[in-house]
C-alpha cells in the first residue's frame, strides 16, 4: 500500500522542524561566542519545490532515471538584527521569534495528522 501523500507531507514538514529547531537551538546555546554567526535552515517551501516526486511507469524505457530523493536542506547564514562589536550576530529575540514559529508549525503537523487519523478510524469503523 502506498502512503498517504498527505500523511508524507506533514511527515517532511516535522522532520524539517526538527533541524530548524536543531539549528535555532544551537544559535542560542552560541549566543554568547565572540565572532559567532546565526545560522538558518533553508525554507521548507525551497525545500519541497527541490522534492522530486516518483512517478509510474511501466517501462523503464517511458522515462528518464534520475534521482527521485529529497535533497538535504542546507544552512544559510541568517538575517540578523543586529551584530554586536565581538562580530556575533545572534539576536535572542529574534531567535525566540523562531522558536515560536517552530512551535506553532509542530502543533500545527499534529493536529493535521490527528484529524486525519480520526477521520480514517472513522471511515474503518463505519465500514465494519
């Protein structure tokens, strides 16, 4: 059986979450590194546009092989809002900014598959 597509997305989405919070966190815990720069991850939007989604076939002859994988998000260095005069250039407000924003994204992926999850249990119950 082939997954979800949807279930996939939310997937990919949380698993990106994950190395922004990765990288957010280890902002902060450098916060105080004389000549530190933030870093960023790249936006899951990039990311996703990079996806190249496997198609079928029933020849290998009816399509071009090439690499169908997800490409590994790269870091960026990120916009700061200001850049203290030991060259660190990491804002706590801004990365708690962040930090939110990740947050509310990973309620977010969780209550999709919540209601998704209810709404299969649903149609398999109603079909016993």
């Amino acid at each position: 059986m082939q997954p979800i597509f949807l279930l996939d997305l939310v997937s990919r989405h949380a698993q990106w979450a994950t190395v922004r919070q990765a990288t957010v966190t280890g902002n902060i815990a450098n916060a105080n590194t004389p000549g530190y720069t933030a870093k960023e991850v790249e936006p899951f939007t990039s990311v996703l546009d990079k996806t190249h989604l496997a198609m079928a076939k029933t020849a290998d002859s009816h399509m071009d092989l090439r690499d169908n994988g997800v490409r590994t998000a790269r870091l960026d260095g990120a916009e700061t809002w200001a850049v203290t005069h030991s060259g660190n250039s990491v804002s706590l407000d801004q990365e708690m900014l962040k930090a939110e924003e990740i947050n509310r994204s990973y309620t977010l992926d969780m209550n999709i598959m919540r209601s998704f999850h209810r709404m299969l249990v649903s149609s398999v119950r109603s079909q016993g």
